[in-house]
C-alpha cells in the first residue's frame, strides 16, 4: 500500500471535522475522488488549507496508524474565488460536486468537464454553464439518450413531439413510453436545444442563443430531473434554495 500519493486535483467538498480539522474531498483524474484531512485547518495559520474549489497538484500522506490522507502540500493552479461572491455560480458549482460524488466518477474527460465548467462560472451566466454540464453528464453517464430517437423503443422523435419521461430507465423517453403521467415533460424546441448542447463542447454550448425564459425553464426541468434520477442524494438540490414549481407545465 503506498503512502504518498501526488498528482493534479480540485477540492471539490469541505467538511469541518473534530477539533479544528477540516476535511477535504479531492477530485483527481489519476487518484481518484479522496477524502483528506487538513490538520488544525480551522485554527493555525501555518497549516495546510485546501479551500473549496481550490485547483492544483496535491501531495498526500497516507497515515499508516488510521489509514486515512491528509493534505501535506498544495502546488495551487487556481483558487476559483468568484464562486464564493455569488450564491448562483456557488450553488451550481455545489450540484456539479454532488452530481461528481454521488457518481463516483472520477476520469480525465469527466475533471475535463468540472474543471470547464467552473472556469466558465466566472463570467458565463450560471444557469448556462449548469444546462450544459448537466447534458454532458448524463450523457457520459448513460444516464439520457440523443435526444433524436427514444432509447427505450428506439423510434426516432418527431418534429413535433413532446418527450416525456420513464422513472424506471431514469431517461427522457417518447410520448408513449411516458411513465409519469407527462410531469416530466420536455417540448420540441427544449429538446433541440438540449441535442445541439449535446453535439457541443460546452465553451460552445453555452454561448448558443436561447432566451432567458427558455433557459430558466431548461434548467429547471433538468433540477426535477435530477431529484428523480437521484433521489435524496444531491445535497445541493435538497438544500431547498431552488424550488420546484410546476411552471414548466
Ligand atoms: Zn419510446
């Protein structure tokens, strides 16, 4: 088992611990998601502190005693501090955390994705930079279809349909397939411009043109579609600072 571990990283969760320790999650495409300790983080100034969002080559000390990591330096890239002057950007930052945690997945092409999505937070509307990662994703997550064809019966939509959505595939789905009684619907134009997103990266993506009321209902047919597809786990979304009305429909 080794010890020291080093390798490129973001904190993507802070936790206070016993005492006046703080415990990070780091997110790295060659270790892993890692939970490590920052010793006395809440009090001396000459410890090692890992703020949330904080991006850069960290390198860990595995405790042979507990058995857990802690944090001995941090060569920092980024600190990503506009996230914490804006509740909006910070709590899509947070939904892209949990949406990381609760997945567990922790490859190149998905800290590719976190890492452009919080750098696109700084100065690109957060309900834009979230419609985007969150198409992505999913996708990447085998968690939608293409948006061109329903994945359960595989008929190709047509121009006209309204998709609705199956909570036993967990995936938008044509009109018949429909489990939900259409409360989870996504209309023609939406889905258009879900697909385009899809076919983008998204630095591309979020600069498509799309109305802000078109945007707001996107994104929050995504937030319900979340809590569906992940029930009780997305700390962020459970929080309650975004509220689920029905105005989509
Ligand atoms: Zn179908």
């Amino acid at each position: 088992m080794e010890h020291d571990a080093k390798g490129l990283g973001i904190v993507i969760r802070t936790e206070n611990a016993r005492e006046s320790d703080r415990i990070s999650t780091i997110f790295s495409p060659s270790l892993g998601i890692i939970k490590a300790i920052c010793y006395g983080a809440r009090k001396s100034a000459k410890s090692i502190r890992a703020p949330l969002y904080t991006e850069g080559t960290f390198s860990l000390e595995k405790s042979i005693r507990s058995g857990r990591w802690s944090i001995r330096d941090i060569d920092v890239i980024a600190t990503h501090d506009y996230l914490s002057a804006d509740l909006e950007r910070n709590m899509a930052a947070s939904l892209f955390s949990d949406l990381v945690i609760t997945s567990r997945t922790a490859d190149p092409g998905m800290y590719r994705l976190y890492t452009e999505a919080l750098d696109l937070l700084e100065d690109t509307d957060a309900e834009s930079v979230a419609i985007a990662f969150i198409v992505h994703f999913l996708s990447a997550e085998g968690l939608s279809g293409d948006y061109l064809s329903c994945p359960v019966c595989l008929r190709p939509y047509r121009e006209d349909e309204v998709l609705g959505f199956s909570s036993v595939e967990g995936v938008p789905v044509c009109s018949e397939c429909d489990n939900m009684g259409s409360s989870l619907i996504l209309p023609p134009n939406a889905r258009r411009f879900v697909r385009r997103t899809l076919e983008l990266d998204i630095e591309e993506a979020v600069q498509l043109s799309v109305s802000a009321m078109q945007r707001h209902r996107i994104f929050r047919y995504f937030l319900r579609l979340l809590r569906i597809s992940f029930p009780g786990k997305l700390r962020s979304i459970e929080s309650g600072i975004w509220d689920f009305g029905k105005e989509m429909q």
